[in-house]
C-alpha cells in the first residue's frame, strides 16, 4: 500500500479536530489538501474512515480501529526525524552505564526508558559488573555513568557523583535453621554458622564468621540461605519483598533488635568528560527522583 506520512497525518488531526477545516489550520494546509489526502487514503486502504453523512466527519469503526495504529505510525516517524536529524548535527549520543551487582535495575531501567522518550538520539549500552570495575569504568572514560553501592574510593578529577539514598540491611537465614529459632541473635550467635557474602565490599565489616561462602548475586545469597547452607546479609526491602511473594518459602528474616545493622549508600557517578550535560542532567534528575520517592515510601530501593 502506496500511503504516505501526510495523509495519516491528515487522518489523525481531522479525528483530533472533529472537522477537515481545523484540521487543515492545524496543519497549516488548506481544506481541500486534507480532504484529498483523506480521500486518497481511503481508496488505498479500501475502508471509509470518516462518515459524512452529517455536518461534521465522524470516525467510522474502521476509522476509530486504524486511528492508534496511525499515531503509532507517527510517532515513529517522529522518532525516526529525531535520531536522522541528530545524525546529521552531530548530536547522535552513545551513553554506556556500569552497574554495580547488589543494585537493582528496576529504577535505573524506568529512568533509561524515560530518557528514551526525551531523546531519542541516544543509545548506548548497560552492563553489570563489580563494584571496582564499575569505578574504574568511570574513571577511565569507558564508561559515562556508574550506580555502586557501598563505600566511595577516591575520586579522580576526572568523575564527579552525587549520593541517591541508602539501603538498610537485614539478616536472613532458613526458616530450618537454628537461628532461626532463637529470639533475638547476636553477632556471637551468627560466627558459629557459616555466612554467605554476596557484596564483599559493603559487609567486610560484618563477616563475623570464619566459614564464608562468596557469591557476586544477592538472589543466589538469598536462595543458599533459605536451603540452610548458612546466613547472609541483604537489603531489607528486598528480604521483605521476597517474603511476601513466597518464592523462597523457607527464607526467614531474623530478629536482631540488639544487632547494629549494616547499611550501604547508593552512588551515581559521571566521567566529567561526557560533553551532553542536558542528556546527563535529564538521568540524574530522573534516578534521584525516583529513588526520593522509593526512599519516602519506606521501599528501600527494591
């Protein structure tokens, strides 16, 4: 089928504007140029989308059935003219991100769709790494942006980073498992049984035990604990979130009033080098709002 982007145009501001005369001053055209571009369309498709047996056009259900799939039509047209036009000015933007193992991906992904949506000219990739290779990422320029968690290295002048929030931790272990049977756990009570560490860099201060198990996955942390192989640190609101989903039946978070828990900040840094600050500007402000509303919930980022 031989349609062209003027006629959906035409099409879509004529069922927006209820009338082929505001839909011609919308589009700066003249009456009888929609009205052709409308009639031809129909012929081509074969469907009538407007009935104008009345004063003014309405949509018939073929019309009302094709009109989202025109928008859709459109705004990928639009999309298209964004990334050419971006080309051909030298703004087309490779952003690439590194983020750190125990950081959920769940907020940061929201944040690249809604960027995705701002500039469309932009792409790039994201890739999942340690803690000291999402820094040196950064530092080296690999890299525009990191999000890590735990303590902050020294920054070269190169990177500049601002702190989003912090994640508390709690202790969890099987449901089998005799701390979990006892009322209130100590840190003597969890250095006679084997831990696990997923994030070496946040819980170096908290390995209390002799026998460690080290995995770079929070989930395979989670699950070793609830099958009983030892305990393991993990952020609160994740340990909470897979409680209440059930997907780990016999996982257990353990009663540690007396415990002073460990807690982790989160980090977004930049290589100062990344000559878009309004690409940069537009991530930073989306995550640190995102993460401020997580924060203010009580979700505690997962």
């Amino acid at each position: 089928m031989n349609w062209t982007i003027e006629q959906l145009r035409a099409f879509v501001a004529a069922a927006e504007k209820g009338s082929f005369s505001a839909a011609a001053r919308s589009l700066g055209r003249a009456q009888s140029v929609v009205s052709t571009h409308i009639a031809v369309l129909e012929d081509i498709l074969g469907v009538e989308l407007f009935d104008r047996s009345s004063r003014s056009p309405v949509l018939t259900e073929a019309g009302r059935d094709l009109l989202p799939e025109a928008n859709a039509v459109l705004r990928q047209s639009h999309r298209f003219d964004s990334c050419a036009m971006a080309q051909f000015k030298g703004e087309a933007v490779k952003l690439n991100i590194a983020i750190g193992h125990s950081v959920s991906f769940q907020s940061i992904s929201e944040t690249i769709a809604a960027l995705a949506n701002r500039f469309p000219f932009v792409s790039g990739s994201v890739h999942i790494e340690s803690r000291d290779d999402v820094w040196k990422h950064v530092q080296d320029g690999e890299a525009q942006i990191g999000i890590v968690m735990g303590e902050l290295p020294e920054l070269k002048n190169s990177c500049e980073m601002l702190c989003l929030g912090q994640i508390r931790y709690c202790i969890v272990a099987s449901r089998n498992s005799p701390l979990a049977a006892m009322s209130s756990v100590s840190d003597q009570d969890l250095a006679q049984y084997t831990q696990i560490v997923f994030n070496r860099s946040v819980e170096q201060s908290r390995i209390l035990s002799s026998q460690c198990w080290e995995v770079n996955d929070v989930f395979m942390a989670m699950y070793w604990a609830s099958m009983g192989i030892g305990w393991t640190a993990v952020p609160q609101g994740l340990a909470r979130r897979i409680q209440q989903e059930g997907t780990m039946k016999d996982l257990a978070i353990l009663n540690l009033e007396l415990l002073d828990l460990t807690a982790a900040n989160i980090y977004l840094v930049w290589n100062v080098s990344f000559p878009r600050r309004d690409v940069l500007a537009v991530f930073r402000d989306d995550l640190k709002e995102r993460y401020r509303r997580l924060l203010a919930a009580g979700d505690n980022f997962y």
